[in-house]
C-alpha cells in the first residue's frame, strides 16, 4: 500500500512541484529558460532517485 502511494501520489506531486517552482523562477526574473530547466529537470531526478529508494525500503 505505502508503494502504491508513493508511485501513485508523490511522484507526480515532486514534477508538478518542481514545475511550478521553475514557473515562478522565470516570473520573477530570478533565473532564465535554460536555467530553469537545469533546476527542474535536477529536482525531478533527484525526487525520483529518492521516490526509488524509499520504495526498496519499504518491500525489503
């Protein structure tokens, strides 16, 4: 059950998070398109490396 919550819930909620995160950067003026993309494509791995291990945890 907790697997399915993380697969089913958390990762989609990390992309998006890291989605809007990147949107709101670019609003501000604080980073630029190609820095933007560098920082959410590097939250979404890292969520998902982190989502994968948990889920080893958790069958083991």
């Amino acid at each position: 059950m907790k697997s399915l919550i993380l697969s089913k819930f958390a990762g989609p909620m990390i992309r998006h998070g890291a989605t809007v995160l990147g949107g709101w950067l670019m609003a501000e003026g604080i980073a630029d398109e190609a820095t933007t993309q560098a920082i959410v494509g590097g939250l979404t791995a890292a969520g998902g490396v982190g989502l994968s291990y948990l889920e080893k945890l958790i069958r083991a």
